[in-house]
C-alpha cells in the first residue's frame, strides 16, 4: 500500500484540515485580542509567515526579485488592510458573525462582477447573479441585527469591510498571477506589508504591548495556523474541483460557530443561523457563476 505523504492527502480532507485551522486561528485571535491590539496581531502574524516563507523559498533556490512592485504593494495594501479589519471585528463580536462577515468575499466579487458589466458594457447582467448578492446582503443584515442591538454596529460594518478589501486584494493576486509571479513571492510579499502595516497600526492602537508566555504562544500559534492552513487551501484549489472545494471551506463558520456557542456562550438566534446560510448560498452561487464566466472568485477567506 502506498504511503500517504502530503503531497497525496486528498483536496477534500485539504480543505476539510485547512477550514478547522482557520477557525482555531480565529479563536486564538479572540483569545489574543483581550491581550494586543489588531494591529499587533498582524504584525506577529505576518512576521512567522514571513519567516516561515522565506526560509522556504531560500531553501528551494527561489528568487525574492520581482519586476512589478508597485503590483505588490497595492495587493498588499488591500490585503493587510482586509486582516486588520477581520482581526478586529473578531475580537469584538461572537466568532462565527466575524468569521462569516470575512465570507462575504464572494458576494463582493459577485457586485463588481456586476458593476463592470455595467460600467464597460461587456455583457448581460445574469439575474442569478444579482439574486445571489441580493441574498448575502440580507444575510448580512441578518446576522448583524443581533449585534446591532449590542452597540457592535461598527464591528460589525469593520467585519464587513473585510470582506470588501479582501475581494479587492483577490483581484490584484489574478492580475499578479497573469504576468507570472508566482504565488510563493506573493504571498511572501504580503507578510512582507503585513509585518509593516501591522507596526504602524499597532502604533495606533497604543503601541506594541509587553508579553506574557500565555500571549506569546497564541501569537506564534496565529501565525503557524494561518500559514499551515493557506498552504493546505492553496494545495486543496491546485488538484481538486473549485465548487467541491468552495462547498466544504464553509466548514469554517460551522467549525467556528461550536467554539463560540462551546467557549464563549455565544447565542444561538435563528436571525443569525438563517443570515450565516444566506451568505453561504450566495457565496458558492457567486463562486459557481464566476467560474462559467471565467471571472476571478475568493477561494479563502482568511488570508487576503
């Protein structure tokens, strides 16, 4: 019998793996958030990614020179400012509203789907399409409604934004990805403008505050898990089918909802349960329709 090496774990137990590791990312983000503010937590993050991926590239005699960094800058721009906005609005609301918030990707991409047809003519609006934007923003609604009540409104409007940015920064790693640059160098860059952006928002939020051994593991376990997962989402997207795939990295909000109802005595409120599937049905009919119109989609929803 064959040995079961990495390379050979099958993209649905990739993505299955990856979706549980974002979401205990996401919980160890809460955890650090009563501790650091977001943007320490990028900084910390980005910084083992950066480390992490750049011993690797090193090690495999790959090269860090790019000729478009002004490509990467803005992509990095828009991710990092996608991370800080989840990172906060995770630490502020019940963990499945703010890891569901950050889905919203798709259904982003879906509305500038829409409004390029729109702004260039380029074709038909597909009514399929509208329906299901139509449909993740009443989930949206329906999710923060709960937290509106609780004087959350910004964090929530932060979680999403994060979707917003992170649809953004899903369209630069395409443009970055059709003149060639290859998806370790963009993602190296990427923890590259986190690990800056994220001292300077750090700065803001009061500076960089002092460790405790309890704090240290959970910003070391940010960036191990984060990195992990990205590299077992982006392995799952390279050998398996894009919709089985976009189905099952849903696990996620499922995955997150039992650790705030189990840790966190999160409510369980039918306006949220109904808003979380909502933007679920968009987001694979975003996906779905994106992908017969060979139009870029989000394939995570963690790392922007």
């Amino acid at each position: 019998m064959a040995r079961l090496t990495p390379h050979r774990f099958p993209a649905p137990l990739l993505i299955a793996c990856a979706s549980l590791l974002f979401a205990v990312m996401g919980l160890c983000v809460k955890l650090a958030s009563s501790r650091y503010n977001a943007g320490e937590i990028v900084f910390y993050r980005a910084l083992v990614g950066l480390v992490l991926l750049g011993s690797w590239i090193l090690l495999r005699g790959g090269s860090l020179r790019t000729a478009v960094p002004a490509m990467h800058f803005w992509r990095s721009l828009s991710g990092v400012t996608a991370l800080c906005l989840w990172f906060y609005a995770l630490g502020n609301l019940p963990l499945a509203t703010g890891m569901t918030l950050n889905y919203t990707s798709s259904v982003w991409m879906a509305l500038f789907l829409m409004g390029g047809s729109v702004l260039f003519g380029t074709g038909r609006i597909d009514g399929r399409l509208v329906a299901a934007v139509f449909a993740g923003f009443i989930g949206v609604a329906l999710i923060l409604r709960p937290t509106i009540e609780q004087d959350q409104l910004w964090h929530g409007v932060a979680g999403l934004m994060s979707g917003l940015c992170a649809a953004m920064a899903y369209l630069q790693v395409t443009a970055l990805g059709r003149v060639g640059e290859p998806e370790t160098r963009v993602v190296f860059y990427f923890s590259l403008g986190g690990v800056v952006a994220g001292a300077v928002f750090a700065q803001f939020g009061g500076g960089f505050s002092a460790h405790t051994l309890q704090g240290a593991a959970l910003l070391l376990a940010i960036g191990v898990l984060a990195s992990v997962a990205q590299w077992m989402m982006t392995r799952a997207y390279s050998i398996g089918h894009t919709m089985s795939n976009a189905v099952l990295q849903y696990l996620g909000i499922v995955f997150s909802f039992g650790f705030g109802v189990w840790l966190f005595d999160d409510p369980v409120t039918w306006m949220a349960l109904s808003g979380m599937a909502l933007i679920v049905l968009a987001g694979l009919t975003a996906t779905l329709l994106g992908k017969n119109a060979r139009t870029p989609t989000a394939s995570t929803p963690t790392e922007t």
